[in-house]
C-alpha cells in the first residue's frame, strides 16, 4: 500500500534578524507513522514543529497540510487545519490555575458541544488510559513532571486528533518517568492510529519508536546520498536507512553512540 | 555618528512595528468581544478580578483624595468667603477629573499589572501557543472577557471613588472645618449637571479599554518586547513598561477627551 504524505515541508527557509535559522528544509511526514526528528541543540528542531502547527510562517518555501499550503491562508482556514493537530508541549504549557480536570476538558468545552457529562465520561477515560486517574482536583504545580506530561498527552488526545507533536517529550525527566512515557506514546499509538511527530534529544531509545528518521542538521533535514544532499520530500528514511546512510553527517552522528549532535566543526 | 542614526532607525522600527501590533491586536479583541458565542461565566469572573477586587483600594484612595480636596478647597474659598461653594467644587472636580483618571491610575497598578503579569507568563510556557494549536482564539478566550470586565468595571469603580471622594470632602469640609452641611449639598445639586457625569463616564470607558489593552498587549507580546521578554526578567519588564504607558495614556487621553468633551 502506498504510504501518504499529510505533510510536506518544501525548501523552508526562515531567519531571526542576520541568523538563518532553516535553510531550505524537506520533510515528509507520513499518515499513521512516527516520524522523529533530531539533531543538536539549537538546530531548529522545535522551529519545523512550530512552522507546521502555523505558529511560524517561513520567509519562502511550502508547508502542506492534508494538501494545502498553510504558510500563506488566512486565520480562519489555519484554525479549521488545527482542528486536525494535538501537540504535547516541552512544559506540557498545561493552564496553571486550572485543575487537571478543566485543563483536559478544555478543548472539549471550547470546541465542541458537548453536556458536562460527556465531557467527564472522555475526560476520565483519557485520565485512565494515561494512568493519572485521581488527579482530576490537582493543580498542574501539584504534579510530577512525568505526570504533567501525561495529563499533557491526554489533553492532545482528548479530540482524537489525526497527527500528534511531541516536543522534547521526555527532557527533564528521568530513565524510569521517560519510558513512562514512551510507553503510554507506543500504547495509544498502536490503539488509536494516529500520526506522530516527535522532536527528541533520546537518541537511540527514540529509535524504537521511529518509522522515520529525519536529522536536521545546519538548517537542513540531511539527505540520505553521500554527499549530503537534501532528501527528497518524498523519500523518508527508516531507522534502518538511516543507520545505514552513506552521508558522513549521519555517518558521525550514527557512530558517536547515536548521542546528541555536536558536529560544529564539520562542515556539510 | 552612523551608529547613531543605525540605532535611531532601529527604535523608529520597533515602536512602528510595536505600535502596528498592538493595533491589530485590539482590533481582534473588539472583533472577539461582538462575534458569539458569548460566555458569562468568565466575564463574571473578570468583573471580579478587575472589579470587586479594586474596590478597597478606589474606596481608600477616594476617600482621601475628598478629604484633601475638601481640605484644600475649603481653606482657599475661605479667603474669598465663598465656602459654600466646597460642594461642588469638590463634586465637580471628582466628576469630571480626579474620580476617573485616580480611579483609572490605581486600577492599572492593581489590575493592570497583573493582567499583564498573567499573560506574560502564559505566553512564556506556551499556554497561548496551547490554545492556538486547540484552535482555541486566544482573543475570545483569554482576551474578550478582560476587555468586557473592563468596560463594566471601570464606569462603576469611578462611581464608587467619586460618591466616597465627596463623602471625604463633606467629613472635612463639614465636620473638621465648619462648612454649612446643607450649603455643602446643595451647591453640589445646583452646580452639578448631567454633562458632567456624562464626561466622567465616557472617560472611565475609554481608560478601562485603554488599561486592558494595552496591558493584555504588552503582556501577549513578551516574546517580542525590546531586549528579549522571556523568563521572568522578561515578564517584570513588560509589566512595568505597560503600567507606565498605561499611566501616561490615561493622562494624554484625559486631556484629549476633556478638550472634546468640554
């Protein structure tokens, strides 16, 4: 079966003053797969993230979503293509002086029509399913940071979006709370089917998770020919490809434990 | 001498730039205020935040803003013999000036700032980012309740300092320094007409959306504030910058509309 495209970043460039910060990025994220982006910190990898959303519009180049172009639509249409996305934060960015029950129930409240019961009955079944039921009278501040981040990912979950983003998932917590996470990630994945995005330090744990690989690297989404040209849009690699790559910047960052890159003084 | 004129334009930018900003954005929020759906629950719970919460300090600030005038104005019609006259001159300048400009001043250090504060830090941890990617407008959803509980809030916290603000001036005038209490009133009653209240509302209006906007602006756009707004620095900043321009603007506006309004 032919694996479809709900996104498509075509030759994004943006910068920040005289800082090109993404110069020239293609990535494809493709329906029902995880996709994981990494690369060195400060390379832009939270940027691809918010130039999908639409929370940043690139100076040039396309970003596709479910076919259409949104770096130049108006707010209206940007919002009927949200409708599609749910996004875990780094922070969680959970509403502080909400209970973890108001801050789920939010995009329900906001967006939907839906009697208070209704509302309860997904709240607390997204609660279980991230195994944080209990908590619904609790302040974000009175919470683990693991478990800001699973009332997090029950809140991106509670509209049963098609593609989900995961910033940063697991920064800030530790071994056991971050497969906490990776494991409530695998299990709603497989159960509900949907589309994710995640940007990651975890490297080569991500990996498991990953149907595609995508390393940003100098404000490009490295390619998989030796010479480092830029990939094709539409030619994701796999981890095992990846692994496999003949592009020295792979190569480096494969052989370096697959840690995080620091490949500053290599040039591409 | 080009660094000078390098420096000089860039500020020229970002004041447009900033001011463009804030344009458009109290055009949304207007726009977020008149389209539905309408929620009363959050616009009740603005009333109190910007409201009921500022009533000790207009009730404490009126008083004694009356009690000066009262003292004030009582000693220098005394020299001409016209202190029957206190009453309304007390009532008239609380009307027309004091009640909604004072009123307005400590509304912004009160709630201003922490409307400001809030939005800041919403905007640092990506709380407004959230909403937007919820497909949740900001505007309508943090923004449209603020700007309606200002609209409401402001006219009534002028009444109350203004009713407090003669009430502290009859204490003085009337009970401290002698002034006739019946000529206190009446003088109010004869001197005091419908155009005056009028002003002093129209004016308590257009602070109250002149506070929330530009508090609830510079507080939305931290990340984009002179000299990086992020962190708490950044939030501490923005906050004093807009409780200063809020300040400034109540005044240059107090003067604008006084001069149509008169």
């Amino acid at each position: 079966m032919k694996e479809k495209a709900v996104v498509q970043m075509v030759d994004v460039r943006k910068s920040y003053g005289s800082q090109e910060v993404l110069k020239g990025v293609n990535l494809s994220i493709i329906e029902g797969k995880t996709t994981v982006i990494v690369g060195g910190s400060g390379q832009g990898k939270s940027q691809i993230i918010k130039h999908i959303l639409g929370l940043i519009r690139p100076d040039s180049g396309s970003v596709i979503v479910y076919g259409r172009d949104i770096s130049n639509i108006s707010k209206k249409e940007l919002k009927k293509i949200r409708t599609n996305f749910g996004v875990l934060f780094q922070n969680a960015a959970l509403f502080d002086s909400m209970t973890v029950f108001d801050n789920v129930a939010l995009p329900l409240r906001e967006r939907t029509k839906m009697s208070e019961h209704e509302i309860k009955k997904i709240v607390s079944e997204k609660l279980v399913m991230m195994d944080v039921e209990g908590t619904n009278e609790k302040y974000p501040a009175q919470l683990s940071g693991g478990m800001r981040k699973r009332v997090g990912l029950a809140r991106a979950l509670v509209l049963d979006p098609k593609i989900i983003f995961f910033d940063e998932p697991t920064t800030g917590l530790d071994v056991k709370k971050s497969n906490e996470i990776y494991r409530v990630f695998s299990k709603t994945q497989k159960d509900l089917g949907y589309t994710a995005v995640i940007v990651s330090h975890d490297v080569p744990k991500i990996f498991n998770l990953a149907d595609y690989v995508a390393l940003l690297y100098n404000g490009v989404v490295q390619g998989r020919g030796p010479s480092g040209e830029n990939q094709l849009s539409d030619s994701p690699m796999t981890p095992e490809e990846f692994q496999l790559s003949d592009n020295p910047i792979i190569k480096e960052f494969v052989e370096t434990t697959m840690g995080p890159l620091y490949l500053s003084e290599m040039e591409v | 001498m080009l660094n000078f004129f390098e420096k000089t334009g860039a500020y020229a930018l970002y004041y447009v730039n900033e001011a463009g900003r804030m344009g458009i954005f109290l055009l949304n929020s207007i726009m977020s205020v008149v389209k539905p759906p309408y929620k009363i629950y959050p616009i009740i719970r603005q009333t109190y935040i910007i409201g009921t919460l500022s009533i000790f300090v207009i009730l404490f600030t009126g008083v004694f803003t009356g009690m000066v005038l009262g003292l004030q104005g009582y000693h220098t019609l005394n020299k001409f013999g016209a202190e029957g006259l206190l009453g309304s001159a007390v009532a008239l300048s609380l009307i027309r000036e004091l009640g909604p400009v004072l009123a307005a001043l400590m509304v912004t250090g009160r709630a201003g700032s922490a409307i400001c504060a809030e939005i800041g830090v919403m905007r640092n941890s990506e709380q407004i980012d959230a909403l937007e990617c919820m497909a949740i407008d900001p505007h309508k959803y943090i923004m449209a309740p603020k700007f309606v509980a200002g609209i409401i809030s402001m006219p009534l916290l002028t009444a109350i300092f203004d009713v407090t603000g003669i009430l502290g001036g009859y204490m003085v005038g009337v009970g401290m320094l002698g002034a006739n209490r019946g000529t206190y009133f009446a003088s109010m009653y004869k001197d005091v007409e419908f155009n005056d209240i009028y002003m002093g509302l129209i004016k308590s209006l257009c602070f109250g959306i002149l506070i929330i906007w530009i508090c609830s602006s510079k507080g939305y756009f931290v990340h984009l504030s002179r000299g990086g707004g992020f962190g708490a620095e950044g939030v501490s900043r923005v906050t004093t910058n807009a409780v200063v321009l809020s300040s400034v603007s109540i005044l240059l506006f107090d003067f604008f509309l006084t001069s149509v309004l008169l």
